[in-house]
C-alpha cells in the first residue's frame, strides 16, 4: 500500500523559515548556509541531562571538548551510572532514584536540559523540562510519533522556550557545503537521494533496541537518519510505501522505504536494518551531477562531486565527534529569542515523524499504548 501523507500544521509566522525549496533564490541568502562558525564562538550554556548512557556520553565529550557551554547536572534513576557520569565529566550536580527528573528540572543552575532518555520517554521528559522553563534538545528520534512531537512542539510554543530534534548530522560541515551547492544548482534539480544505516546490535528482547516498551526497532533508532537526509534535500514526499520485517518482539528488525515526489519527478530511498552492518553510504543525484558522500555519511565525513561523468570536486574536513555544532546551534538560537533552529525546523521533525507513522503502519508496527490513543 502507498499512502499519502497528511499536511503538517504551519507553524506561526513568527516562527523560523524552513530551509527554502531546493532551485529557488532568496535575495537575502540562505540562512542555514551560514553554520559553519566553529562551535566555540556560540554562547554558552549550562546543561542539564537526562539519562547517562553512552550517547550522553558523547554529548558531553561534544560539550566540554568543543564548545563553550558545559554540564551543570546529570539525572538518572540508576545511581551507580548517574555517579560514574558525574566523576567522569566532572558534573556538579547529580539526581538519581524517584524524582530525579523532576529535580534536575527544577535547578536554577541549568538554562537548558538535553534528553538522552529512550524514546518512549522523549515526550513525558520533554513536556517536564519544558514546564520548568528549560530550553530543550531531544535525542532522534524526537518522540514516538507525530503527535507526540506535535505536543512537545505546542508545549514549548506555548512556554516561549527552544526546542529541538538532535539531528547533529544536519549541522555539520560537508552538510553544509553540500546543502549549499545544491541550492547553487551544482547537481542540476534533484531527482533521487539514497542512504542506508545498518548495524546488528545483539538480540535481546529486554533492550532499547527491540523492546516496544521502550519504543525499539531499527526504524526510530537508525531510519530516521536517512529519512531525514532524504527531506533535507527534497522536502516533504506526496506518498510513502514502506516494505520490511518484523522481529519476534514485534518491532521492525528491516525496512526500505521508498518516499515520492512525482510534481519533482524525484524519489528517495532509505535502508535501515538491526540484521546487519550495512555500507552506510548515502548519495544525491541531480539532473547535471551527482555527490556521493563517504562512508558513515551521517558523521563527520567528505563527499565527491561528479559533473559530466567525471570528479569535479572533494569536501574534505577533519571534525572531531560532531555533536558539538547542534550544540552551538541552540546556544545561538537561545541567545537570538528564537524558538527553533532554521536547519531542523519544527516542521522538519513533524514531517519526518509523520513518513515514519506511516511506515510503521504499513509494516505493522505498534507501540504500547498507540492503539488506545488512536482509537
């Protein structure tokens, strides 16, 4: 079956522009061209985080190592992990045990609280941060569905505080430099952007990554990379047709998403699988051109342009981690009064949640407490 997807509500005028339509030109210029700053010239902020396992761990390396903010607190309810954060980063301030959220929420000392939680967590933490008046970055994917991100959206609307899905990989540098030859005309007009991610976690039906509890499955936790790439270079697609495999827990184990453009003549086409390691390639294909980029195109890595069969160019940037241009993103955003970021735009998040809904429902895939919120 082929769906085709909803509109998303527009956000209020007041509200960032999205990342103009791929051939158009704006007098101004484009503003998410213009990222590529280092890190450490944004302002900085003290953050707080939730959850303390290994991608918070990166988080903070980001943070510390590259940026001018840093980690006022650190909230788990496993202590022995909230401590072993804490020594390791040198975190003042620790919360573990019931209440530990809440209390970190409410600490004065923190401007902004990033959630490293399980995505079936993303929307309660989101919506605790945001009712304190925390500025707030949720790890991808944002929530478990769309109107989960819609809530989160409307709560930090409504509270006048920033908010933001962690998509890092849209921030960094031959993200940048690719976005902006494409909107040079570079590659001509976009016709197909594909990628995969791929990795084979071990089996167990208790972990975050197969558990429906914890909103597991390799759709939410490596899909939405792809999907994500594949709306940043060609937008919000007119259907979405969804082929896959389930594993025993009931989430998805594989799928390969097909997302259509017909008005554009254009398609994309995301792998994402928990079966195996995959090559992790992704490319964009134009009229007149084509980039491929490296190798874990999702990290710190180069493209090739290639123009009339040939290389025509190569983006080569030694960046460390990654993390820490998203942070500057919402240090900037904060210290501007902006409520969300240009280069992942409220509507981006909603769009890119909604392809995956309806991916999940042609797979079969159904999360604790989905049914009786759509019934």
């Amino acid at each position: 079956m082929t769906a085709t997807l909803p509109a998303v509500a527009p956000a209020p005028a007041r509200s960032a522009s999205a990342i103009r339509p791929l051939g158009s030109r704006s007098p101004g210029g484009d503003p998410t061209l213009h990222r590529l700053a280092p890190p450490q010239s944004a302002p900085g902020l003290r953050w707080g985080v939730l959850g303390a396992g290994w991608i918070a761990d990166v988080f903070a390396r980001s943070v510390l190592g590259h940026t001018r903010s840093g980690i006022q607190a650190v909230a788990s309810r496993d202590g022995h992990r909230a401590n072993l954060y804490a020594r390791r980063f040198e975190v003042p301030t620790v919360r573990f045990g019931d209440g530990a959220y809440e209390r970190l929420v409410a600490d004065d000392a923190v401007d902004a609280v990033y959630i490293a939680t399980p995505h079936s967590f993303h929307r309660e933490h989101a919506l605790l941060a945001i009712a304190a008046g925390k500025h707030v970055l949720v790890e991808k994917a944002f929530a478990r569905n769309a109107a989960e991100a819609q809530e989160i959206v409307d709560a930090a609307r409504a509270a006048g505080v920033f908010v933001m899905e962690a998509m890092w990989t849209r921030f960094l540098p031959h993200m940048i430099e690719a976005r902006r030859l494409v909107s040079e005309g570079a590659i001509g007009e976009v016709v197909h952007v594909s990628a995969d991610f791929g990795g084979s976690p071990e089996y167990d039906p208790a972990s975050k990554s197969f558990d429906p509890a914890l909103a597991g499955g390799a759709l939410l936790d490596l899909g939405v990379y792809p999907i994500h790439l594949i709306h940043d270079f060609l937008g919000t697609p007119a259907s979405v047709r969804a082929i896959g495999a389930l594993a025993p827990t009931g989430v998805d184990l594989r799928e390969t998403i097909v997302m259509n453009y017909p008005e554009r003549g254009a398609m994309g086409i995301a792998l994402s699988t928990f079966e195996v390691d995959t090559a992790r390639l992704a490319s964009i294909t134009g009229t007149a051109g084509r980039i491929d980029f490296g190798r874990e195109w999702y990290g710190p890595t180069s493209f090739t342009l290639h123009r009339d069969g040939r290389k025509s160019l190569e983006f080569r940037q030694d960046v460390p981690l990654g993390w820490q241009y998203q942070v500057a993103e919402v240090a900037r955003c904060v210290a501007d009064g902006r409520l969300e970021s240009e280069i992942v735009p409220h509507a981006a998040t909603l769009e890119v949640m909604r392809v995956m809904d309806e991916a999940r429902a042609q797979l079969g895939v159904v999360y604790p407490g989905e049914e009786s919120a759509s019934a």
